[in-house]
C-alpha cells in the first residue's frame, strides 16, 4: 500500500523555549527562513505524502494559519510583480497537498496525540514526523528513504540512530536483529531507559511509518515512562503481532526540541543558504577568531 498521510504531532507546549514560544507555537519557530514545520511537510511531500494531518493545541493556531491560502498577501505581491516572492507563499502549500487538523484537548503523551489522528487517518499505514527533529540528507529526505524500505518490506518502520549511552533515558530504545545493512527487526522497544538497563544504544528518532493496527493498541494503552501515553508502548505491542522494523537512516539529526540542537540547526542551514552562506562563514571565523574559541 502507498503511504500518503502523515501526522505530525505538534500540541506541546514549548517550555524550552518560553517565552518565545508562549504565544507562537514551537514548530513556528524560524530556522533561517523556514519555520521548522515546514521543513517536516516538505520532506513529507517530497516522500510522496498527499495528507498532512497536524494534530494541534487549540490556543496556538499559528500552524494552520501558516498553511491557509494567504490571498490578499497574494493580490498584494502579485500587484508589485514580486514573483519570487508570491512562489515562496504559494509553496508552502504546494498543489494536490490537503491539510487537515485534529486537536489533542489534553498533552496526554505522544502515543495519544498519534491516536488523536485515527479518524482522518483510518485502517492505511502511515507516517509519523515529530518535526523537533530535523533531518538533512543532501537528498529527498530520510522519510523518502523510509518509505523506499516500505515499499519494499510492507511492514512498520521506525527510524533509529545510535546515541551516546548515557543519553539513553532520552529517546525510546531497541534492541534489534540486523537484516541488512542498516536494517534491522525489532525485538523489543522501551520508552527512555535509563542507560543501565537499556538494551541497546540504539535510539528511536522521530520518523514512523505504522501500520494502521498501531491504533488498536494505542486505545488500550496505559500511562507509561513519564506518566504519559507512549507511542513506543503501542510500538511494543504492534511488534508482537507484526514484524516491525528499524532503519538506519542516512543525514544528520538536529534535536529541534532543544536550544543548542536548534542553533545547530540554524547554523547548518545558513552554511547551506545561497544568500547567506559566504557571508555567514566569513562572520562565523571572525567571531570565532575575536573570542579565541
Ligand atoms: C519522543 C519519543 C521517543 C523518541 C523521541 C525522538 O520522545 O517518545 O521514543 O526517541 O521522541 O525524538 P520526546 O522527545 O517527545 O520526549
């Protein structure tokens, strides 16, 4: 089956980055000249996903407002013959993408959020992209690389990466039997171990693809790690009905949810922008030179 929605869970508050982020929600925050939503829908869409599902916080409706037809905006930049300008605008939406928006009343943890979503997704497999984490391949982008891995296996996949294992009560963790290079089965998974009982170093990051049968199991799920509704505890479940897989995907991970993996984020980009690259590089030595770092 083709994949061609994806969730994107974007209800949280935003603590990290108060106050910044008390009115506009964290996923709105620029990365250069981006704000890092929409950097998840473009990888999404370049994946071959035609439904973007945002599940939402009510208070902050900054995200939808970012993907609504802004038509006077448009008239506007047309009238001045700012075309550039006008296609900026009208991509963030490009033609044949649909939005749609569910909202999460409580921050029950992620595994609610993605259940959120069920009625607008339904039985079909599908993607899961925690936007915090950003993901830079040079190329179409680690969910394109998922769902060729899809394509090929039909079963769930989830995104992993080795991490630093005192980091481990972080992420969810996996322990896993190699299949191929870089693609492993899943045997267990376990939401943020501490690192001395973690089966692995392996860490989950946010990207998805699941079977629809993921929903069943998120129902009748309990508080889990943090007293909250854990995606990795319906992820623990699905496996024991189905095969699940993990993939080592190919790109660099900017932990967005924190202040320094943002800078990075930022720094990174700017280093890639054609306006701002040479200038940016010449001030970043500078600097760097100035303060004797
Ligand atoms: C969530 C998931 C966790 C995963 C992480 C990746 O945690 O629950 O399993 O490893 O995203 O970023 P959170 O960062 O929301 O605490």
């Amino acid at each position: 089956m083709k994949i061609r929605k994806a969730v994107f869970p974007v209800a949280g508050l935003g603590t990290r980055f108060f106050p910044a982020t008390k009115i506009v929600a964290k996923e709105m925050l620029p990365v250069v000249d981006k704000p890092i939503i929409q950097y998840a829908t473009e990888e999404a869409v370049n994946a071959g996903i035609t439904e973007l599902i945002f599940v939402i916080s009510r208070t902050k409706t900054s995200i939808q407002e970012h993907y609504t037809k802004a038509t006077e905006l448009e008239k506007e930049l047309e009238s001045r013959n700012k075309h550039d300008l006008l296609n900026t605008i009208t991509n963030i939406l490009p033609a044949g993408i649909s939005c749609a928006y569910v909202e999460q009343h409580k921050a029950l943890g992620l595994g609610h959020a993605v259940l959120c979503a069920r009625p607008l997704v339904g039985d079909e497999p599908f993607a899961v992209i925690l936007p915090d984490d950003m993901i830079d391949d040079d190329a179409s982008g680690c969910l394109q690389q998922m769902v060729q891995v899809y394509e090929q296996n039909q079963s769930s996949i989830i995104a992993i990466e080795e991490v630093n294992r005192s980091e481990t009560d972080k992420y969810g963790i996996v322990s896993t039997s190699p299949i191929a290079n870089g693609l492993h089965r899943i045997n267990a998974i376990v939401e943020k171990p501490k690192p001395d009982v973690a089966p692995s170093n392996l860490a989950v990051v946010g990207r998805y693809i699941l079977s629809g049968a993921i929903f069943d199991f998120l129902e009748n799920l309990g508080k889990g790690a943090g007293g909250e509704i854990q995606l990795t505890d319906g992820i623990a479940m699905l496996l024991k009905k189905e095969p699940v897989l993990a993939y080592e995907f190919s790109g660099t991970r900017y932990d967005c949810g924190s202040k320094i993996g943002y800078l990075k984020a930022t720094i990174n980009y700017a280093m890639k922008h054609p306006e701002l690259k040479h200038e940016f590089a010449a001030f970043l030595r500078e600097h760097m030179q100035a303060r004797q770092f």
